[in-house]
C-alpha cells in the first residue's frame, strides 16, 4: 500500500471528559486485504469506546473506569488514570464500511479492510 496510516495529533472526542490523556500505544499490521490496529488501552471502559471515521481520519477515544477493589481504600498509587485518545489519517483504499472492531483484555483490535482496485477502464471518444 503506497498510503500508509499515519497518527496525527490529538483527538477531539466529545465522550471523554476532563483530566489526563494518554495515547494508547499502536501496532500497525498490513496484508493484501487488510490493515490490522492492535492499540493498547487497559483500564478502558468498553462502553466509553468512541471510534469515528470522518473522511479520512480515524479517532479512537475512550474513558478508564477504575476503582479499589470493594473493601479497600488506596493508599499509594504509581499509575495514573488518564483517557484514551487518538487520531489517524487513513488512505483513500480503506472501505469504511466494512471496519471492525472488537476490544478484549485491554486491547482495542480495528481491522481496516482494503477496497479491491478497480480495474482500468477503456474511455470510448465520440467524434464531434
């Protein structure tokens, strides 16, 4: 693929409120008919999960919803809760229709299918 994916600056989601961001860590795969995103987000909240394409940009957002265990009360934290956002430009040759998502362990997986080329076409010209 001669377009490649490639992250842009922060999203703008509408569903993540205030406080810390954190963009989730990508892994970007490719084969002929698709394009795999592994993108890491444990802590998510898989309701909060917001991912739009408009045009050709593609915006992943989500809130973490964590909490103590039930019977404890933190008292030295190391890990910070922050939400998920981030944005890729996608080429032309993603059929946007057919984009799926799962999320499971933390692991957001999109898989881009490709749109198959459309072979050459022969131009008829009509004399004037």
């Amino acid at each position: 693929m001669t377009d490649r994916l490639a992250a842009t600056g922060s999203a703008s989601a509408e569903n993540v409120s205030d406080g810390a961001i954190a963009v989730p860590l990508t892994d970007i795969y490719e084969s002929n008919d698709n394009v795999l995103m592994l993108l890491d987000m444990p802590g998510a909240d898989p309701d909060s999960l917001d991912i739009t394409l408009e045009k050709q940009l593609l915006t992943v957002a989500a809130r973490v919803a964590s909490s103590a265990p039930q019977g404890y009360t933190l008292v030295h934290a190391e890990y910070q809760d922050a939400n998920y956002q981030r944005a890729f430009t996608v080429p032309d040759q993603i059929d946007s229709e057919r984009i799926d998502a799962t999320f499971k362990d933390g692991v957001l997986r999109l898989t881009l299918p490709k749109t198959k080329p459309s072979p050459a076409k022969k131009i008829a010209v009509k004399a004037a």
